[in-house]
C-alpha cells in the first residue's frame, strides 16, 4: 500500500537537518508520495497562509491512493495508528487518544462566522455506484479487555458565555430530495448483540445531575407536522395526537382536552372529555352519553 505522507513518531527523537529538509524539497509545501518524516516529540511543523479564500495546513492529494482497481480493495489516504504496550501502564489522571484537536477563537467576527473542531463530507458524484456511504465510528472492547464504562460516542456541549438563540447536543438534519428509500429515521437505535440473550436497559436514556430542573419535555414534537401518528408502539399500537385538543388511543379511542370538543370521535370509535361537571363521551355521529352516575363535587 502506497502513503501519500508517511509520519512515524518517536518519543524523544528529534528529527536530523536532511530528514526535515525533505520537507523543503516538494514546492509549495505539498507532500509528495514516498516521503518519510521522522520527527520527535519537540519538533512541529509549521503552515503559512497562501493568498485566496481557502488556507490549509496540510493539503493532500489522494487521488493516487484511489487509483487502483479490482476486488476487495481497501485504500485510505492518510493512517494513524498507535499502541500502548503492556509495559507501559500508567495511573493516576492520565488518558490517551489519536488524535487531539483544539481549536480557539479571540477575534470578534460577525455572526455568518462558523468554527468547527471537525469539517468532514464525503460525496459520491454523478455517475457514482456505492454500496453505503457515510461516516464511521466504532469502540471496541476486546475479548480479554476490561473496562467498566464502553462509549460509542460522547458529545458535550458546554456554554459559560452568551448564546442567546439555540443551545444543544446533537442536531441531526435530514435531506432526501430524491428517491423515497424504504426505510427512512432521524435516528435509528438497534440492539445487535448476538452472544448474550439479554435486553438493553432502555433505547432512550434521559438523566440529569438534580442539581438543576431537568427538562420541560423529555420528547418535544410541537409544531412537527405527522403523517400518520405520534408514536407507534410495539405492536403496532398507536399514540396519535391528530387534533389540537385530543389524542386518540389506536384508532377508537380518545381523550379530549377540552370541556367541548371540536369534532366528534373517529369512525366507529368514542372520545372522553370532561364538560366542567360530568365526564362525558361522544361518538362519530356527535351523540353524547355521561359516564360517571352523579355530577363530580
């Protein structure tokens, strides 16, 4: 497998005046495929701005990674790999990672400013045929590891400053503007395990720290326009809150949150409703019956 820009990284070596000059032999700054850097943990490389709107540290061509055909081909433009050894065990507030990102911001620009940790796309054009095509994230405890606490993925979003309009963790944001797939989510949560017959404790996990007040709503679907219910349950049973002031159970039954309803229950079935002093219920044809046998005190 041929590298685009080959980095190996040694503790405590620092890198010679020839291997560091192979840098400044490829013209502009681009990295040229078979070129190895040996650098130590003190030396850094260091990106000046060319003129134009967009400006890179590192700007790799992988084109001649992909150029290679045939089955069961793997090509990746850029690999970094690390392994802590048995003998290296540590202790005490200590963490590794792969990669550490921090980006920082002192400039006052105007509102249209975005910054981001990661800008990450992948595109498959015109003429393309794909399988899949997405991002990929995976944790993995090992037969024979030991951790108490597995993440796929951890997302914190803090603010101690002003943020004055929106506020969240994840916003997941959906556009098929073509086909209608067959099966289409915002979020898709699936238990896979294969080895232990066992449940997972819930798909949807809501805490807090009691500290503060909570939420106002654990699931939030005002305003939402719904096809053809609110909520589908495991056998196919239906919350549908199809009307302003009611929500029917299944397709026969609903409760009306209103001392009068607006419309008459759904065909076929009944909708309870309070009228100020007796609980009342009304069928699709608009007739009316009182349930409780004496008005409420």
């Amino acid at each position: 497998m041929g590298s685009i820009f080959n980095m190996r990284v040694e503790n405590g070596l620092d890198a010679t005046d020839t291997e560091l000059n192979l840098l400044a032999s490829v013209t502009a700054g681009q990295m040229a495929v078979g070129k190895a850097v040996v650098m130590g943990s003190t030396n850094g490389l260091v990106a000046s701005r060319s003129a134009g709107a967009y400006g890179y540290g590192f700007d790799i061509d992988g084109d001649a990674v992909f150029a290679d055909a045939g089955a069961a081909r793997k090509s990746y433009v850029m690999q970094v790999s690390a392994w802590r050894d048995s003998a290296y065990a540590v202790t005490g507030d200590s963490n590794d990672a792969i990669l550490k990102l921090t980006g920082n911001n002192e400039a006052a620009n105007d509102a249209n400013f975005i910054l981001r940790g990661v800008n990450a796309s992948v595109n498959n054009r015109d003429g393309g045929t794909l399988g899949r095509i997405e991002h990929s994230f995976g944790t993995q405890n090992k037969s024979g590891g030991t951790s108490p606490i597995i993440m796929g993925i951890t997302v914190t979003a803090e603010n101690y400053g002003t943020c004055a309009d929106l506020f969240g963790g994840i916003d997941v944001l959906l556009k098929n503007e073509g086909a209608v797939a067959t099966t289409e989510f915002g979020v898709r949560i699936r238990n896979e395990n294969n080895s232990v017959a066992d449940a997972v404790g819930a798909g949807l996990l809501f805490s807090d720290t009691g500290a503060n007040t909570g939420f106002d709503y654990l699931i939030d679907g005002n305003g939402s326009s719904v096809v053809v219910a609110d909520i589908r349950l495991q056998n196919a049973m239906v919350i549908n809150n199809d009307e302003a002031d009611r929500i029917l159970f299944g397709a026969l039954i609903g409760v009306c949150n209103d001392n009068s309803p607006a419309s008459n229950a759904p065909s076929g079935g009944v909708v309870l409703y309070f009228d100020g002093t007796n609980l009342m219920a009304v069928n699709d044809a608009g007739n009316t019956a009182q349930i409780n046998s004496g008005a409420f005190s």
